[in-house]
C-alpha cells in the first residue's frame, strides 16, 4: 500500500515537474473489443502514457514513432517501433510542444515532418473551405443575372394569367370606377407611352380604382390600375404619365416575375438555369395569387425610374412630370411622418421605395443634359381632375 502511493505520488510530482497536459486520444489495438477505445494521453520524460478505464498502454520514448495520418492527415499518432499493430492518435496539434518531445533532439525530424503532413493537410482544407464560399459567392453575385435571364423565357401568356389572378383576387378589395368618356380621354393622352409597352408584346388594360393614396400600379401581364388618390393630386398630364411610364416599367422589365423568380429560392433558380423553364409553371400557378405579397426591390424601383424615364422620351412625351410627381409625393410622405406622432399609418412605401430625394436628384441630372424635343399635352388636365372628382 505504501508503495502505491508512493508511486501514484511520483507521477504527480513528475507531471508537475515536466509541466505534463493529458490530451484527448484513441488507442488502436488488437486486442481490445472493436478494436479501439477512447481514452487520454500524456508525455513524461520516459514514456507516452494512454489511460482509459479498461485499458493503460506505454510505449517508451526510445522506440517511439510519431506521423499524421487519418482522414485528411489531420490526426496525430503515436506508435511502438516494434508493435506496428498498436498506436495512439489524437487530434489536438499542440501534443507536440509536450516538453519531453521539443527537449529531445531525437523527435526533431518526426516533429517537423508532422507537422508539414498537418499544415499541408490545414491549406488543402482552407483551399476547399475557399472554392465553396467562391462558389456560393459566385452564385449570388450572378444570381441577379440568372433570374433576369429566366424571367425573359416566361411566356408572356404565363405572366398573364398570374396577373389575371391575381387582379381576380384584388377586385374583391377595390370600388373600381366605370366612365367610358373619361377612360378615353386617358387612353388619348397616354397612347404614345402605351405603345412602346405593347412593341414588347403586351396589352394594357386600364383601370380606375377609389382609393386616396397618391399611386398606380401595373400587374404582370399589363394590367393598369390608376388610384383616384394620383388624379386628384397630380398637377398635370406629365406628372400622371411620369407615373405611369413607372410603372409600365415594371411591366416590361418583368419584375413581377424576377421577384417570383426570387423567391423560389438559389437551388432552385439554379437548377431552372441549368435545365428547363417548364419547371417553373408549377411555380407560377401556386404563386399568382400571392404576387401581392412580393414587392418590388428599391433596385428594381430604380431600374423602373431609368426605364421608365427612357420611355417617356421615346413616346415623346417630357419625363419632367416624374421628378415633380417624386417632389409632390416627398411632401406627402413628410406630411405623413408630421402626423405618424398621434396617428398609426402605414408607411410600407416609404420602407420599399429608395430615398425620394435622392431619386428627385439623379432624375434632375438626366434633365440637365436631356435635348429631346417633347409633344406638348393638353393643358385641360384640371378639367379631368374635376370631372373624375364629381363621379
């Protein structure tokens, strides 16, 4: 019994005198049932010491080998010169600043080679980690890019019925206005801009709708809804038409469909990239009655803004009617936040849209250099305005 502890004490004075850390570690050997178990390591001046409740293995330093191996060469081990059977391995790299191993000159050259195997091992594994983020990185940064090219393989008889169920479900929540005369004194001032929307294989289909917010808006496949709360605000033929060339952009860059697209998300974008655009019809019969729910990007409400205004100039009609109707919209939005202190509203457009201001200014600069000549619209816009008033 003495001498038990007295040996037990040896050890702890030997692992206190070498600074000794146990680590982790499996002992492979034979004659153990499934042929390993788990256990711990450590290095004193004479052995490498591996405990496990079923099992204690040495292997003296004088015969000792050490390599990396493993999956990936990312495990160390330790093993008997003359028993080739058994080893020791153990994941934990910094067994090898043990202060038995580093002071002996004999493991220098098994250490370095180690450690070589390991940090080889350690750029193989970053290269890979590198190639997958590259990959998914690259993904996203042309995912833009696929859901456009996509969006132009839908059939525009696809977007139609989506837009078609979509105004279905839609007209259950609007008082729609029917006045033929005024329909066609619209359809009048805005046929130039109509027809550049229907070179692209569209056909509008104008609506008015009672509802005083300042806004219109097109579904996909053409359908026009024109809010009472735009006519009564508006200041002029150019300011309704700026608005509306808005938003027939949306139309014929197709962000209905993109944000559809979008929202299906990346495996599935990639893989109607790679095979057939029929995958998606499923897609789009289960998703058109829910377009409502997808807005528009403030990338997308800037790209209507630049095809929008494009639009406008080749319809011959001045664009300026979208910064005044951006300017007029601002005050709104601010006479909105004025009152947000005492009254709950809801400012989803403002959350949505880019920054007004900043939208009034790039247009202002394409206005500053614009030297199209422009048709002149009537000036009976407040006699509409009226009329529309007292339906």
């Amino acid at each position: 019994m003495f001498f038990s502890l007295c040996k037990i004490y040896f050890i702890f004075l030997q692992k206190k005198a070498y600074n000794l850390t146990t680590f982790s570690a499996v002992l492979i050997h034979p004659d153990i049932t499934g042929g390993r178990c788990a256990g711990t390591i450590y290095i004193d001046q004479f052995n490498v010491c591996f405990n496990a409740e079923e099992i204690k293995y040495v292997i003296p330093l004088q015969f000792l080998h050490i390599s990396a191996g493993g999956s990936g060469n990312r495990l160390i081990f330790f093993s008997d010169k003359n028993q080739n059977a058994i080893s020791i391995y153990t994941s934990d790299n910094s067994i090898l600043k043990s202060e038995a191993l580093v002071n002996n000159s004999l493991f220098n050259e098994y250490i370095k080679s180690t450690k070589k195997t390991l940090n080889k091992s350690l750029v193989g594994t970053l290269i890979f980690l590198a190639i997958i983020v590259l990959f998914f990185g690259g993904l996203y940064f042309f995912k833009d890019k696929m859901v456009s090219s996509l969006a132009n393989q839908v059939p525009i008889e696809w977007e139609k019925k989506a837009g078609d169920k979509l105004f279905t479900t839609m007209s259950l929540q609007y008082k729609f206005i029917q006045n033929d005369s005024l329909k066609k004194v619209f359809l009048k001032i805005s046929d130039p801009l109509f027809k550049q929307v229907e070179k692209d294989g569209y056909k509008i289909d104008l609506y008015f709708v009672k509802d005083p917010t300042i806004n219109a808006f097109a579904l996909p496949g053409g359908k026009v809804i024109i809010q009472t709360g735009l006519i009564e605000n508006a200041k002029s033929w150019e300011e309704v038409m700026g608005v509306l060339g808005h938003e027939l952009a949306h139309v014929t860059k197709r962000h209905h469909i993109r944000s559809m697209i979008n929202s299906i998300g990346l495996f599935a974008i990639l893989s109607a990239f790679m095979g057939d655009i029929s995958s998606l019809a499923g897609t789009f019969a289960n998703l058109g009655g829910n377009l409502a729910s997808l807005s528009n990007s403030r990338s997308f409400e800037n790209e209507a803004d630049e095809e929008g205004w494009m639009m406008l100039q080749n319809a011959k009609i001045n664009p300026k009617g979208m910064i005044s109707f951006f300017e007029t919209l601002k005050a709104d939005h601010t006479t909105k936040m004025d009152t947000l202190i005492n009254k709950t509203i809801d400012l989803s457009f403002l959350s949505t849209h880019p920054n007004t201001q900043q939208r009034i200014d790039n247009l202002k600069i394409k206005m500053k250099n614009d030297q199209n000549k422009y048709i002149v619209l009537p000036v009976n816009y407040n006699e509409f305005k009226d009329a529309f008033s007292n339906l």
